[in-house]
C-alpha cells in the first residue's frame, strides 16, 4: 500500500509522462474554486492572489458567468468568422467605446493580439517606404513567446535560445528620453510600450515618456501601440492604463486579453482609423478568434466591471496602503508598486521560495523578475480577503532569505 501514489502525485507523474516538460510547475492541482479561493484534490484551501496571471477577473463560479455560459454553450459556441454572430459587434462597439478607438479585431489571446499588431506596424510602414519596418521597444518588456513577440520583448532571458529573431528592432530604456527620440526616425513603424511592465516587475511607464512616445510617432508618421494584455480592462481601476494620466495618452493600437473573458480564450486589438487602414481583406484572420460562446462572455463581465471599479479602486488601495505599512515593518521590502489590483513588492534578494511558502499558508502569487512579489487577484477580492493576504505575507516577509 506505501507505493500507490496519492491523487495529487498521480496527476503530476501522468504529466510528467506525456507532457512537454516546458513548465516549472508546483505541486498543486487545483480541484474547484468559488469567488477568490481555491481547493486542490487534498481539500486545502487557497486564496487566490494571482488568479491564473491575471486571467480569472472575476475569480471562480461567478453566478452571471455561469449562466451566460451554460445558456450560450447550449446555443451556439463556434461559427468561424465565414459569418456573423450576434455578440461580437456589441462587444467590439464597448470596446471602442471605452477605448476611444475605432475598430477592433478579435484573437484569442494577448501573443497573437502582438503579431497582428506589429503586421500592421510593418504593413503601415511599407506603404510610406518599404524600408520603413523599424520596431522600437523598452528594455525589460514582455509581449509574449512567439517569434514575432519574442522580438520585441526587452528581455535577453527570453530571446537567447530562439536566435535569429526579427530584424529592425531597438531596445531603449524605460528613463532615457533622449534615447527615446534617438531610436524613433523615419524609418521607424511603430513604438510598442507597455503601459505597466508586468513581468518585467510591475513598473509603471512614466506619463512623460508616453507623452514623448506619442508626440515623436506622430512626427515621424509611426504608429504607437500599448500593450495592455496584462494591465489593460480594469485592472488598474480603470478601463485601460493609459487613461490613469490627465489627459489620456491615446495611442494608435491597443492589444489586450487576459480578463476580458473571464478564463476563456480572448484577446483583442484596438485601433484608431489610421492603423486599421493597414489591414486589407485578406491580410490577417483567425480561425477561433471572436467565437459566440467567449464574446457573450465578454459582454457580461464587461457589464460586471462598470459596477466593480468603485470597489476595485478601493479595495486596491486598501491593499497597496497595507503592504506599503509591512514595507515600514520590514527591511526585506525594498518598494511596493502598482495601480488598482495590479501590484508588486520588490524584495532586496531573489525571493522564488516565497511561493511555497505561501502555499504553505493558503495563499498564491508568483514571483517575476527574479524578486517582485506579484499580485493580480481576482477583481471581486474584498478587503477581509486582503487582510487575510496582508497577515499571511507579514509572515512570509518575517522569514527574510532562506537558509543556507
């Protein structure tokens, strides 16, 4: 009887077994979750800070989404886009409407969302000048793992086994402005920005080099995106990223995707009328892009959001006041950062171990960048659950470096 294996080792010996082994996984598997909290196979509960990177917006079991789904599934979930279907009009018109762009094209995750945008960046730029196909990027960013994303993710980690990437891609530092204006000419395409780098740490984009970023594209005739997959449609406690400064920095694209659908499949680009004009019938397309069953989704957590961001400004800020007292309280924390329920805790010492000892104690997040504590938990978190989180880092940050 010693040598049968626990549920819990079953399920992760089968996927060692058959799996590519790419991820660095905990031992977890996870059984069911109901609001912010989650249960494994052994019964354990966890609070979920991290709500499948920023995936879970609404956390798990939600009443409206669960009716939305199982009425739409017994409907129709997939078309193809060889037609139309009643949802993804509605969804594409809020968009629009709370982004102040035009147009919107549907994909199904945030990568994808960064290849048709920078196809439209090197489409645009060609028909000015077809050498007109230089991408300029910020050091530490992340836009995702395809080939495409992968060149302009500012991150050497990430590149170093896939090269050759993209040519006519130039890395500039999120605080040098003059080398901002140095990388951006006439042959530049388009800027990509992160409007809160995510994995590169939860750092804000200054309002000033946005600022810069819009007025040298517009010089230069080059389009500029913002990528706002991770920090975009709600979590910063508003809309969209760029619209926390006064007045909105508005830019010609916009990728988004990880919330909006609330764990399935969807990711979108927004653009103004200029960009879209890139874009010819033909020219790019999906095949599961935009289906019945995710944009109907969509719809209903977006009608969700407008009640939540009251209480997501609050809750985030009740949250973000209470680690930055732990910062008081200890030394280890070398700065507290983020916007609404975006938030990150740097620590003066590579910290990975943190998340076991979290799970330990019921809690999940992950550590990026090597020593920032992240934190994305799931929109309809409450300020009782953040004092549950508050009193379980105290103890984690209590521990400091582990021993030798």
């Amino acid at each position: 009887m010693d040598n049968v294996a626990s549920p819990t080792q079953a399920v992760m010996e089968l996927e060692r077994a058959y799996l590519l082994q790419n991820y660095g996984r905990y031992p977890l598997v996870l059984k069911r979750g109901r609001g912010c909290w989650l249960t494994d196979l052994e019964g354990k509960r966890y609070l979920d800070l991290i709500s499948g990177i920023g995936v879970n917006s609404l956390g798990y079991a939600h009443p409206r989404i669960l009716r939305v789904m199982k009425e739409q599934a017994g409907q129709l979930i997939h078309s193809s886009n060889l037609y139309y279907h009643e949802y993804q009009g509605p969804l594409a018109k809020k968009l629009c409407e709370t982004s102040g762009l035009q147009r919107t094209f549907f994909c199904n995750s945030g990568t994808e969302a960064i290849e048709g945008a920078i196809k439209m960046a090197h489409s645009h730029g060609r028909r000015i000048d077809p050498e007109k196909t230089e991408i300029v990027a910020l050091e530490n960013s992340f836009h995702g793992r395809t080939i495409g994303a992968l060149s302009i993710t500012g991150q050497p980690k990430y590149r170093k086994d896939f090269e050759p990437l993209m040519p006519g891609v130039k890395f500039v530092n999120m605080c040098d402005e003059a080398g901002l204006e140095a990388a951006i000419t006439d042959k530049t395409a388009a800027v990509f920005l992160e409007t809160i780098q995510g994995e590169g740490g939860i750092y804000p984009m200054p309002a000033e080099l946005l600022r810069k970023a819009r007025a040298l594209t517009e010089q230069h005739n080059a389009l500029l995106v913002f990528d706002e997959i991770q920090c975009g449609i709600g979590r910063p406690g508003t809309h969209f990223a760029y619209q926390l400064h006064e007045p909105a920095i508005l830019p010609d694209i916009v990728t988004m995707a990880k919330p909006i659908a609330c764990g399935l499949p969807l990711g979108a680009i927004l653009c103004n009328e200029k960009a879209a004009a890139s874009i010819a019938p033909g020219m790019h397309g999906t095949t599961f892009g935009g289906g019945a069953l995710a944009c109907r989704v969509a719809l209903e957590f977006y009608e969700i959001l407008e009640e939540l961001l009251p209480q997501m400004r609050r809750v985030g800020a009740y949250f973000l006041d209470g680690l930055r007292v732990l910062q008081q309280k200890h030394s280890i924390v070398k700065d507290v950062r983020g916007f609404g329920l975006m938030i990150g805790v740097e620590i003066d010492f590579p910290c990975r171990h943190f998340v076991k000892q979290g799970m330990e104690l019921g809690l999940l997040f992950n550590v990026t960048h090597d020593n920032v504590v992240r934190m994305l938990p799931p929109y309809i978190i409450t300020e009782k659950e953040v004092d549950r989180a508050l009193k379980g880092l105290s103890r984690i940050f209590k521990h400091g470096k582990p021993q030798e």
